[in-house]
C-alpha cells in the first residue's frame, strides 16, 4: 500500500468535482475547489475521519468494499479505480524490473510487417525492437545508446536535432499527456523497478510540464488512432496508429499502417525502398 500516494491521488479526485456533479446542492461558498471530505465520506457510507486519515496517509489498508464506495462517491472511471486498488495494495503489484527481453515470435513478426512501421515498448517506453520501416519513419534506434531509445525522455527533453523534436508528430502534446499517464500506472504496478523511479525522478526534476501533468495524477489515457508525422524526406503522412499490449511481459507493439492504395500507403512504401540510412543522412 502506497499511503502517500493513495492520498494524493484521492484528494485529486476530490477536488475535481462539484457539488452539482454528485447530485449536492452547491451550499455555502467554499474556499477550495471540489467536494468537502465529509460529502465524500457520506457519499461513500464510511466515516469522515477515516476518509481524512486515508487523504492523510495515516489510515490502515481499506478494503475493497470500502475501495468501490469511494470510487463511486468521486466518480472514478475503470481505469481510475483500477489504480486507486493498485496504490491500495488490493490489487497486484509486480515485484523486481518489469520485462526487457522481447519474445523471439514477436521479433520475428515485426519482419514480416514490410508494410507497417512496428516497434516495441517497455512498459517504461523504452524502444525494445523494431522494423526497419520503423528506422525509416522515425529514425534508426540501433545508433542510438540504450538510454537514448526511451520516448518519454525524448518527449519531454527533445532532441539533438530540433528538426526531428517528437518525429514531427502533429499532437505532441497529446502523446507526452499519454506518456504521464502511462508511467503512472507502471510506477504503481513495479514499486521497486529503480529503472522506473529513477526514470520519473529525472523527468519530474527536468521538465516542469511533466511535473505539473504528474500532479494531476490523471491515468486514463484516451486512445491514439491516427498519427500524422512531418517527415523531413517525404512530407506529411497520416497513419493508422495501433497499439497491441504483450501481456505476459507487460510491453506494447506499436503498428503504424495505411490504407492500401491510399497516398500514405504509397508514401509509406517509398520510405521502405529509402530504408533508414537514406533518411539519416538527409537530417
């Protein structure tokens, strides 16, 4: 059980919602945003004292029955109350480093993608393999150092090269609220992957948008269908974005793809025949 971060994420919760949102009349002027603990308490049928240790950090693991009322007193979604059992401890969590290695079948599936851009991810974002039609469209991550693979330190760090900020992607800002949301839920899912938190702990210190995103402790990530990419050799592409979670190791294969006999689709067979050493060299 997480008792800081259990308190953090309630009170966020709380203070998102009005009175009007949970059916309470708006009362008397409130002098800080959101629900009052005790409406919470109310609504959620258990004491406000408890509720306000739990806020507090101070309480003992709830169960899960009192788990349900208070995500349905703050009006959580799945995936909310999914993390609010997760921070609980009622839920279970993954003990050691998540999973690096990539399964030899999914390696050799991303070969015989010649049409699609395919990658995948750790559950930290770090680039673990990929296509060479991926090397084309974004850039050859075999020349880069391990480090230097991982997305979420390139979303929110950029480049060297300040063309190539994201790969051109048009919703930027999107993709690095994904990014917040994501390593949220994989910090609470491996509490002891010193990779993860050193990785949150870098990004919090270095970048303040990511530390205001960590702050709204948001984990519901609204999914990505397309990606428009502004390729410095072949202009403007729009692909089908799809991303297929490898549940055993908790990782993510990404597929960029386009419409057959579309003009992305032509565009994304040109970058094929280029390859990725073409592109590098026109940077």
């Amino acid at each position: 059980m997480d008792k800081q971060e259990l308190g953090a994420f309630l009170r966020s919760r709380r203070e998102r919602l009005r009175p009007r949102d949970v059916g309470l009349p708006p009362g008397s002027r409130r002098r800080t945003p959101g629900l009052r603990r005790e409406e919470v308490a109310v609504l959620a049928h258990i004491s406000t004292e408890y509720y306000v240790r739990l806020e507090q950090g101070r309480a003992p693991r709830p169960s899960g029955e009192v788990l349900s009322g208070i995500a349905g007193a703050l009006r959580l979604t799945d995936a909310e109350s999914d993390h609010l059992h997760v921070l609980a401890g009622t839920a279970p969590s993954r003990g050691g480093p998540h999973r690096r290695d990539v399964r030899p079948s999914i390696l050799a599936l991303l070969e015989r993608l010649p049409q699609t851009a395919a990658f995948v991810t750790s559950a930290a974002f770090e680039v673990l393999a990929w296509n060479d039609l991926a090397a084309a469209l974004m850039e050859d991550f075999s020349t880069l150092a391990p480090k230097d693979r991982n997305l979420a330190r390139r979303a929110f760090f950029g480049s060297a090269r300040a063309d190539a900020e994201l790969y051109g992607i048009s919703d930027a800002a999107e993709f690095r609220h994904h990014v917040v949301m994501r390593l949220r839920s994989t910090l609470a899912r491996y509490p002891s992957d010193s990779a993860v938190i050193d990785l949150v702990d870098e990004l919090r210190d270095g970048s303040p948008e990511f530390a205001r995103l960590w702050e709204r402790h948001d984990v519901r990530a609204a999914p990505m269908l397309t990606k428009t990419f502004r390729h410095p050799v072949v202009g403007e592409i729009t692909l089908d974005c799809d991303s297929l979670t490898l549940t055993d190791r908790d990782q993510s294969l990404v597929l960029y793809s386009a419409p057959p006999g579309s003009r992305d689709a032509e565009v994304l067979a040109l970058l094929n025949v280029l390859g990725a050493e073409s592109v590098s060299a026109s940077r």
